[in-house]
C-alpha cells in the first residue's frame, strides 16, 4: 500500500483552467515518480497551474505500475508531452560518486529516453538521474539513432548547483536567497570564496553522508526540478529572457572536444534559444574549468560509448 501521500501523487490529474489559451496547455510526465525525487517533484508539479496534466509513472509496485488512466503504460504516460523528467534511477550512498552509479542508471536512462524519443520526440527531456554529464550524452545517443535527436530540447537539470550556490551566499550576506541570482562567475561572494565553492561543489556528499544510506538530495533537488520546468514551460508558452543554467549540447568547449557543458541558457518556444558565455573568469576559476573539462570529456564519452555497445531493444 502506499503511503496516503503518495497515493495522492499518484491520482490521474488533470486540470484545465477555464481562463487557459490552448497554447497554455501543458502536460508534463515525470518517469520514476514514486521516488525520493519523483514524490515531491510531482506534488509541485501538481501545484503549478502551467502544468494542466501530470503524468506519473514508475516500476515501484511491480512492472509497469503506472498511473490510472495510462492503460498501455510507459508510452501514454509520455505521449503529447510538453515536457518529460527523468528521476528515475538508484542515488548515490555514502562513499559513492556519481559515477558510481552509471551501470545502474545507464541502462533505466536508454530504455526510458527509447520510449520518450519513440512516443514524445518533439517533448523538452528533463534529465535528474546522475550522472547527469552521462545520463545526458546517452539520451543524446538514443534519439540519434531514432533520426529524432533535437539538441535544442534535451537538458541536465543541474538548477540544483545554484539554488545551493543562493543559499550559500545569502546565509554569508544575511539576504533572501531568491535575490541571489548565481552562476558560476561574476558573483564575488561566490569567485573569491573558497569554502562556498566547496560547498558547492560538494553540497551533495553532505546530504548522501546526513542521510547515511537512506538516499541523497530530494527535497531540494525536487524544487530546482520544479524551478527548471516551469522556466521550459513559460519559455515555451511565450515569456522572453528565460534564463536557466543547465547542461546541454553547447558551442562552448566544442573546439576541445568537449560536446555538452553547463551554462546559463535562454529558453524559447523551441527550447534552448541561446547559449549564454560563461563570462569573465579569475585566474582560479580557470583552473576549476580545466580540470572539469577533462573529467567532463571522459564522462560523455562514457555515455557515447555505453549506448554504442549496448543499444538495448
Ligand atoms: N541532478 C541532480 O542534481 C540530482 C540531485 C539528487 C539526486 N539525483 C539523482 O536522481 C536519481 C533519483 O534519486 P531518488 O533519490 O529519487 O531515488 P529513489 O530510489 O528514491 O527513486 C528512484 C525511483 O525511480 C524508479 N525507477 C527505477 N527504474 C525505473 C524505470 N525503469 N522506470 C521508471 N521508474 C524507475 C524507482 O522505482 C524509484 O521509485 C538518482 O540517480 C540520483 O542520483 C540527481
């Protein structure tokens, strides 16, 4: 039996506001959504008046457990979405990197990005399961080899670094972390700040060690999910300058053979509008950056090479 708020996420939603133009019309499926992340993700979801049908869907409860009124499953939990998040995957337990979980979440990752680029090829792919710089490469793989690969609407939902980052700072300054508006460079608190970059960076082992094998970020990691939503949603229902940090297929290290990168993004009705510079960097902050492309390199690669050997069904 599941637990009465779960049962609550996993009622078929469906709202339409009376006052809602056909193109506010949004469905957002979220693929693994019985856990850690996908419970609260969903309520927050639930909460968003953009969002006029949730899609829920897990394997928890037995194969292809899914939500009432998703009769043949996976594929019309996903067709005619707008937007499609993927938490679906095994998290990380103390002592463990991301990466650790790659053999796990590999294969979840290419069966569910199958089904999404089979049944939703035109949705915006929201990806949370890590890790993240592999997870992506591999959907990017997937749609490929389906003729359905769109770079413009493929992210790494890495909101998460920043909402971290705003706290951070604001808990140093004494403000509202809303009003902290962070990316990687042009914020001194944070570019002269040694300890708040290893914070940042490491934020998640903190959380993986205080909740001692029982699971890594979720509560947060569902809002910054949420946040990055509803940036893709109002992008795509028509507001301009949307602007959201995440890992995509970028120009920015592309020269170093380096094929995805996280930076700010402007969001459009197509998705991706415009990959932002990173900006002036200090000398320190460059180091950070060289040392993340060449870990960063052989982590895409990884994905590349794991969808090659393994295409799957
Ligand atoms: N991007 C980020 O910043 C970030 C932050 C925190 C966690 N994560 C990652 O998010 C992922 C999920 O974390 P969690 O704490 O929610 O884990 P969890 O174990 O609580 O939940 C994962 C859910 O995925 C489901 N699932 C597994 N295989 C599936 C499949 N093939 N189809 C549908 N559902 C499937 C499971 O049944 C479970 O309900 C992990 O990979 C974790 O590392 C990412």
């Amino acid at each position: 039996m599941l637990p009465a708020v779960s049962r609550m996420a996993f009622g078929a939603f469906q709202r339409r506001a009376f006052s809602a133009s056909a193109r506010d019309l949004s469905k957002v499926a979220v693929l693994g959504a019985a856990g850690g992340i996908g419970q609260p993700l969903s309520l927050l979801l639930k909460l968003n008046p953009r969002v006029t049908e949730l899609a829920l869907y897990d394997i928890r409860g037995g194969p292809g457990h899914w939500l009432r009124g998703y009769p043949s499953g996976l594929a019309s939990a996903v067709k005619g979405a707008d937007v499609i998040l993927i938490p679906a995957g095994v998290p990380r337990k103390p002592g463990m990197t991301r990466d650790d979980l790659f053999n796990t979440n590999a294969s979840i990752v290419r069966d569910l990005a199958k089904a999404c680029a089979e049944s939703a090829p035109e949705a915006n792919l929201l990806i949370i399961a890590n890790p993240v710089n592999s997870t992506v490469p591999i959907c990017a793989e997937v749609y490929k080899a389906r003729g359905a690969y769109n770079p413009k609407r493929l992210f790494g939902v890495t909101t998460l670094d920043v909402v971290r980052a705003s706290r951070f700072v604001s808990e140093t300054k004494g403000t509202d972390p809303k009003d902290e508006n962070i990316t990687v460079s042009k914020h001194p608190e944070l570019s002269s700040n040694a300890e708040i970059i290893n914070r940042v960076q490491f934020g998640g082992d903190e959380v993986v060690k205080a909740k001692d094998g029982a699971g890594s970020a979720t509560l947060s990691m569902a809002m910054a999910g949420a946040r990055m939503a509803e940036s893709v949603l109002r992008a795509a229902q028509g507001e301009k300058g949307v602007v959201e940090p995440t890992f995509v297929d970028s120009p920015l290290y592309k020269d170093q053979g380096v094929d995805f990168f996280a930076s700010k993004v402007e969001l459009g009705p197509n998705g991706v509008e415009k990959i932002l510079p990173i900006g002036e960097v200090n000398a320190a902050e460059e180091k950070l950056i060289e040392a993340c492309l060449a870990d960063l390199k052989k982590n895409i690669a990884k994905g590349v090479s794991f969808v090659q050997a393994n295409p799957g069904k």
